[in-house]
C-alpha cells in the first residue's frame, strides 16, 4: 500500500514539473516589448479605444463600419510622416501582433506606404486583427492574413462593387460650371469633355440652353465608396444635333463609339487646351495686336493662365522645341500623312521633351505663357496639312478605327441595351424629382 502511494506522488511530481515547465515556456516565449527589434519605433502613447455599437455596413465617425456579428472592418488614410508601425499602434494594435507581422515573410513591402495610401484592419470579436491590407486604390494590394499565431502576407487583386448613375445638365454658362452645379463630379465632366473633344470644341462650339445626360459608375469597397470609374454612355445635344456615346471594349481595348459604330476618337483633339477660350481666331487679314499691320494669322489663339496644361493633339514626333522669333518658346510636332501642328508662346516645356521625342495624343507637352510677340498668356495653335496653313477650328479629321464587321451585331444590342437604361433611370430620376415636389 506505501509503495502505492509513493508512485501515486511521484507521478504527480513529474505531471506538476511538466505543466510547470510548459507554463514557464509559454510564458518566456511571449514577446516582451518591441525594443527587442531592431527598428525604430515610436515611443509608446496613451489610447483611448472606444467600442461603439453601430448597424451593420454602416461607418462611424471613425470609419470603422461592422461587416458581420464577427468582425469590425477599419479603414485609416495615410498622413504625412506616417508609418505602418505608428498606425497600428494607434490602433491599439497589441505589440504580439506587431512582432508577428514583422517578423513575416514580404512584411518590407508592406512597410512602403505613402501618403494618400489606405490601411485596412480587420478586427475579430476580440478586437484583435485578423487581418491587415495596405493598397493605393483598394483594388491592389497586400494583405496579411493572421492564422495559427502567425501572418501570411500576399498580394491581392479585388473586384470592387460597382453602381451606375444617371446625370443630365442644361449649359448655362460652361460646361465645367454647369455640370458642377448638378452635382456631376468633375473627374467626370472632365472625361466628357475628353470623349466628345474630337467632335465638339467646349469653348468655342457649345451655346446657352445646350444639355447633356450619362450614365456613369461608381465604385465601391465594404460600402466605401472608392473613386468614380468610366463613363460608360452619355448624349451631347448642341441645337438640334445629337452626339452619342457608347463605351465598348474590342481585342480588349475600351474605346468610345457612336450608336452607328463610329469611333469617336479622331486623329486630333479639336482643342490643345481644356476649359479656355478662343480669343482670337484662324484670320489671314488679321490686324496684328503689337506689329500694328495687316498681318495673316495662321492659327487659332486661346487664352489662358500662364502655366496651363498644353496637350499634344495628336500622336507624332517632336521636330522643334526652341524659341523660333515672335512665336516665342515653341513646339512643332510631325504627325502621318503630312500633318504638323505648331504651339506658340510657351512659359515652358514639359519635362524631358526634346527633338525626336514621341508623344501620344492628350501628352502634356508644354505650359502656357507669353513669350515672343504676345500682349498676354495665351496658346497660339497652328494646323498644317502638306506644309498649307489650315483652320484648326474647320478641317475634318479622320476617325480611328470603327465597330469591326464581327462585333457589328453585338455593338448594335449593347448600344441598344444602353439606350434603354438611359430612358428608364432618366424616368426614375425625374419621377422622384417629382415626388419631393408634391411633398
């Protein structure tokens, strides 16, 4: 019987030893501060973490938006002097968890952030993370996912929710201040211009009373919205002309097409410079301003501020960029088929612009100023045609590439698909206008 209980004792000795022994490790494996790293981190500082209840999918004052009963979805924008380490330990973001992302495998790209970029966390009912995404657009990125202690780190690629809006405008005054007061976003008013640029100059064309409608997509992420995407149908009506356009991708490239198939991309853009004016136009009996004689003008001149954007309007080579007598700073461009266009009165050059550089329609190419013979800032824009000064205002330009001849029948369902939804969100818009009045 002594003996009995003699190896009862000693078998508890030794299980007392073993859970001993693994409390001791347990508890000497556990990370101690993150002063055993070497980084420089910053020192701690008093949080105030406060939970709040909110529904689901809906973001608080903090940005901090409840995805399920499980899990909270944080979002924090980059700052200036911001670091990966700093924003998550004002997080609260326990230094165990710190430690572990750190020591993971790809955690250097993860620590590249940049101003304007976004940190995602993704915290358990526990509020600790499980996981932690670093993305510039939220579309790519890198996440790292913590599971069995540890995180794994990939790169991602995510398909963001999208929802289309419908938009109309009456011109009052431009098209940029018009589409402004409807609420239109300018990334889009800008792409509209852009689309419908190589038939409808915006400064000179347009009149009081024109309109125009799209449909446009927003884009989302967890119920954020992210940024607006493309334009994907719209409808110009300058009088009594209407001008359509329907995105449609072919051999996997987006391009804008009339109901018909036409490719509304030109050769040329019909204007070098956004949101300007026409100040004086193509006039070869033209009094000139400064010289005081009859002096032909080969070009259209446009006003605007010192330091506007000059794009390229179409694709070709550089063949001068110097200062050439009254024109001043100057940019001449070989394009095909004999085409050169000229830019005049420069404050500047783009940089890296030399002779023989190439450049693609849209490129910015130089900056509006006043030098050589000019009263004030402007753009002085030549079009030639076989060495011939032309109108810039009046030539017709050669369209790029149509519907092609398979597509044609699919193009035609799509854009009368387009169509359709435009009729019926423009009635749903209008009908709810409609309501809130009654109300």
């Amino acid at each position: 019987m002594l003996s009995f209980f003699k190896e009862i004792r000693i078998y508890l000795g030794i299980i007392f030893f073993l859970i001993g022994s693994l409390i001791a490790l347990m508890y000497f494996s556990l990370p101690k501060g993150l002063e055993e790293f070497s980084l420089s981190l910053p020192a701690d500082e008093e949080i105030k973490y406060e939970r709040e209840t909110i529904k689901l999918g809906q973001q608080d004052a903090n940005g901090v938006i409840k995805t399920d009963n499980k899990k909270v979805y944080k979002q924090i924008k980059v700052k200036s002097q911001d670091n990966l380490i700093k924003i998550l330990r004002n997080e609260n973001i326990p230094d165990r968890f710190i430690q572990a992302l750190v020591r993971a495998k790809g955690s250097e790209r993860m620590a590249r952030i940049k101003e304007g970029d976004f940190v995602e966390i993704v915290h358990d009912f526990l509020m600790n993370p499980a996981s932690i995404s670093v993305t510039s657009n939220f579309m790519d990125g890198y996440e790292a996912i913590f599971k069995n202690g540890l995180f794994k780190i990939s790169k991602f690629s995510r398909i963001l929710d999208k929802e289309e809006i419908y938009h109309s405008a009456t011109i009052e005054d431009s098209l940029f201040m018009s589409g402004k007061k409807s609420n239109i976003p300018e990334s889009i008013i800008m792409d509209l211009a852009y689309i419908f640029g190589w038939d409808i100059d915006f400064i000179y064309d347009i009149r009081s009373g024109d309109s125009f409608e799209l449909i446009y997509e927003q884009l989302y992420w967890k119920g954020n919205k992210v940024r607006n995407g493309d334009i994907i149908s719209a409808n110009f009506y300058r009088g009594e002309n209407k001008f359509s356009a329907v995105r449609y991708f072919q051999d996997g490239k987006k391009d804008y097409f009339s109901q018909e198939g036409n490719n509304l991309k030109k050769a040329f853009l019909r204007s070098p410079v956004e949101f300007s004016y026409v100040s004086s136009k193509y006039n070869l009996n033209r009094k000139h301003p400064i010289l005081n004689t009859i002096r032909a003008h080969t070009g259209v001149d446009y006003a605007a501020t010192t330091g506007t954007p000059v794009r390229a309007t179409g694709e070709g080579t550089v063949i001068f960029r110097a200062n050439k007598g009254g024109y001043g700073r100057l940019i001449e461009i070989r394009h095909f088929n004999e085409y050169t266009t000229r830019y005049a009165h420069l404050s500047g050059y783009a940089k890296g612009l030399q002779v023989g550089s190439k450049v693609d329609q849209g490129d910015i190419i130089g900056y509006v100023g006043k030098s050589g013979l000019a009263t004030g800032p402007h753009l002085h824009y030549e079009f030639r045609v076989n060495g011939m000064h032309t109108d810039p205002l009046r030539v017709k330009f050669p369209n790029a590439k149509p519907i092609e001849s398979e597509n044609k029948e699919d193009f035609r369902n799509f854009a009368l698909a387009l169509d359709l939804k435009m009729n019926t969100l423009k009635k749903k818009l209008f009908s709810s206008n409609e309501e809130k009045i009654e109300e």
